[in-house]
C-alpha cells in the first residue's frame, strides 16, 4: 500500500506539472477579446480566480485519489467467499448477540476474512457417511453365511469430520474408518511390536479360532468332525482368505474389500445418481470416486480398523507412507478419539466454533513447508484442553490466533510438542483410553528437531514465513484466497 500511495503521489505531482504547462501555453495564446477583459480588470482579481479553480481542482483529485484507495483496499482485502446460502446463514447467527460495537478492530478484520463453507462440508460429510453406511449394509448382506470379517458401521475421521479442514471443500478427502469384528468362532490378539518408553505404535493382528461347540447352528473349528471339516471348506473362511500365515493381511483384505464394493454398488439407491470409480491409490485401503450429474466430484477414503479393547483407540490399515511396511503390520490410530474429544469440545465452545476457524487459517498456510496440519492440530487440542473455553469466541479470536503461534514458537524453542494423549490428566471422561496411556511417558512430535539442529534452525525460519502469511491472509485475504 505504500508502493500505491507513492504511486498516486507521483502521479498527482506529475499532473500538477501538467497543469502549469498548459497554463503556461494558454497564457501565450490568449485570444484578443479576452486580452482586452484582462487589461480591464484588476491582476488580484484575475490570480484569485485562477487560485479558487486550482485549489477546487486540487480537492477534487484529492478526493478521486482517496476514492481509488479505499477501493484498491475493498479489492485486496476481500472475505474468503462462500457459494452456498447456508453458509451465509450460517454467518448471520453467529452474529446474534454480538454487534459490531462490541468488537474489537482486529475482530473485525478477523471475522471479515476468514470464512469458509463450514455447512457445505458438514452436509457433504453427512451424505458420505450415510452412503459408505449403505454401501457396508449391503456388503454384510452378501457376508452373512461365510466366516469372513464382520463389517460394522464407519466411523468418520480427520479434520473433514472434526468441522475443519485445510483444504478448499472441492479439494476434500473423505475419510472414514470402517471396524472389523472377528467372524464367529474366531478372535483377533494383537501383538505389539517393541515396547519403550511410550506404548509401541504397531502390531500383529494374530487370526485365532475357538470352541463355538456350545453356540447353537454353529460349527466348531476346534472340534470338528469330517463332516464339519467337508461342509465348512466349501465357506469363505478369513483364515484362508486374508491372512497371511495366521496374520490379517492388510493388502489381501483391502483388494477382497475393493471386491465387494463392486458387486454391492449396483445394489445401492445412489448408483443411480453418482457414477463410482475404484481408483489404485493404495494397496491398504480402498478409494473410491464418486461422480454426480452435474459434475461434481468426491474423493472417499476407507480404511480399515481393530479395536483396542474396549477403547476409543484402533490399529488401523492406515500408514504414515511408508512404501516398505509388512502387509500383516498394523500401525495405532488415534483419528477416533481425537474426534470425539473435538465433538465434546464442540458443545462447550460458544457458539461460532472459532478454534475451528482458527486451525483452518493455521493449516492453510504450510504448503511448501515442513510443518503439517496434525502439528497445528495438536497445540489447539492441548489449548482447548487447558484455556478457558469461553475465550474461543469471535471477540477473542485474533488473541487466541496470537496464542497458537506463541504456544507452537515456544515448542519450537525447547524442541518438544508432547503427544496429546499420553500423560494428559485432564482428559475429558467421554475418551476411553488403554490403561498403558496413563502410565506412559509422553511422545515427542518434534524429536526429529532434537536429532537434527540443521533442521531446528530450518524450522524456526520456515515458523517465521508462517506468521509472515497468517497476517497476509488476515489483513490481505484477497491476495492468496483459500
């Protein structure tokens, strides 16, 4: 904006010049009846009325300049736009109570900047969600006389289910996380790799059979007389299906998955209006597309999950892209009970949802950078955790935005952002965690900068480019739109 001004300046000076020049011409070329009016009339009188034009000139370009500039401002300073109506009703009740008197300069320019579609992907969420429900019935259909996996209900996870996300609405990842049950006669135990201080990230799925003798119409693995053994070779066992040895072998259970998806699509109400592809992004987990009339496009994720005991925490299929994992090795998710402890958050933040907001904005920012949405994702958890949840209201929200980077700075500085489960005794109740959790040391997120200073010192810059952009975003949204 300084450039701008300057920019007007020199033209103004460059107009005044102008002016002189033709002054100076007319001067020279004055035709003789006005020379005569002049010869007859006072100097003083002629120079005050050259002076009054001049000087209303000069108002007027001041005013044309100052017009120019509070529209160039209007342009680079636009709001992040929503293209649907339920966003700006959305928008509208947020307001209720809070007047523009009541908020602070900053607020403002906060409010003004950062919206994004939050119903639009909420209302995509939920039909998603209801489809892959559908999908999953009729799948469990096809399954109910083999002993294969039991297909439960899917569980939404990620930022897309927890009310934000670092990406354009278009642009969105659907994932959701699909629970496997033992089929009857069979039990999972899990064994976990190498434990240190911190509970060990991943484990075996080991496939064992038990006596079913006494569960009526069903035949027993364990004592199974010839007839049995004829009769049950003729079903789908998941033994002999998706392990690998006595393993559950990620790989062959999402290409048997994948399978399925095929032959219970046909079946489902919505194939009518969505065209469905299968896409190879992964060998575990399956993706699919969905494509409707009117051209619009959703990518959907499904991955697949054990259940821990009886907590909120899953070994999941899903991997941290590392190419060379065993198909049979199963890392631990935690994308459930961070969900759930967002949806507890959500009825006890006021109304508006601005740590939503405010983790949208943070994680909109990092591409080309080291830093990932999960580090973000973190410091508002253990934020949300431990401030006052009335102050992630829109009053407050450029403080609390103030109070992300300084808490994120600060682990950048001592090297150390702990995982937020481990160790954490202010866990909301609604969370149930594996015993091991509260016993265990926290892990470190930033301990590859404690290893590396080269990489300390590159993270610290790159921290600082960041908040160079937050505040572009905040005061120049236009400039970079979301």
């Amino acid at each position: 904006m300084r450039e701008h001004e300057m920019e007007i300046n020199q033209e103004m000076t460059r107009m005044m010049e102008e002016m002189e020049r033709r002054s100076r011409v007319q001067s020279s070329v004055v035709p003789p009846v006005l020379q005569e009016w002049l010869e007859g009339h006072s100097i003083l009188a002629w120079e005050a009325v050259l002076f009054a034009a001049i000087a209303a000139g000069l108002i007027l370009l001041f005013w044309l300049c100052w017009w120019l500039r509070e529209r160039t401002l209007d342009s680079i300073c636009i709001t992040y736009e929503t293209s649907d109506m339920d966003a700006d009703r959305e928008d509208e009740e947020e307001s209720d109570g809070e007047g523009p008197e009541e908020l602070k300069e900053g607020d403002r320019i906060f409010v003004r900047h950062n919206k994004w579609p939050l119903q639009k992907m909420l209302s995509r969420s939920q039909m998603v969600k209801q489809l892959v429900d559908n999908l999953l019935q009729v799948m469990q259909e096809q399954l109910s006389n083999s002993f294969l996996p039991l297909l439960q209900p899917a569980i939404g996870v990620g930022s897309t289910f927890e009310g934000w996300s670092p990406y354009e609405v278009d642009d969105i990842i659907y994932h959701l996380l699909v629970p496997l049950k033992p089929p009857p006669g069979h039990d999972f135990h899990l064994h976990w790799g190498i434990r240190g201080p911190c509970p060990a990230r991943d484990s075996l799925i080991r496939v064992e059979v038990e006596c079913s003798c006494g569960v009526p119409n069903m035949p027993c693995y364990v004592h199974r007389n010839k007839k049995q053994m004829k009769k049950m070779k003729q079903v789908p066992s998941i033994l002999d299906s998706l392990c690998t040895g006595s393993y559950l072998d990620v790989e062959k259970l999402a290409e048997w998955f994948q399978c399925l998806v095929k032959d219970a699509w046909v079946a489902l109400p919505q194939a009518r209006r969505y065209e469905m592809k299968l896409l190879p992004y992964s060998q575990r987990s399956c993706l699919m597309k969905l494509k409707s009339a009117s051209r619009n496009t959703f990518l959907i994720e499904i991955l697949f999950g054990v259940q821990q005991g009886d907590s909120d925490i899953f070994l999941s299929s899903q991997t941290a892209g590392d190419p060379d994992i065993p198909s049979t090795l199963w890392t631990k998710s935690y994308l459930v009970a961070e969900g759930k402890f967002f949806s507890h958050m959500a009825k006890k933040v006021p109304q508006g949802s601005y740590h939503l907001k405010c983790l949208h904005l943070c994680t909109s920012v990092l591409e080309g950078t080291n830093f990932t949405p999960y580090i973000f994702k973190t410091v508002v958890m253990h934020l949300l955790n431990t401030k006052p949840v009335s102050g992630w209201c829109r009053q407050e929200s450029i403080m609390r935005l103030a109070d992300i980077l300084r808490y994120l700075h600060c682990c950048l500085q001592h090297r150390k952002l702990n995982f937020f489960f481990f160790g954490n005794a202010e866990m909301p109740q609604e969370i149930i965690l594996p015993p091991d959790f509260h016993r265990s040391q926290p892990h470190n997120l930033l301990q590859h900068l404690v290893q590396n200073p080269a990489d300390h010192a590159e993270a610290l810059r790159q921290f600082e480019e960041i908040q160079v952009e937050l505040m572009n975003r905040l005061y120049c949204g236009g400039l970079n739109r979301l």
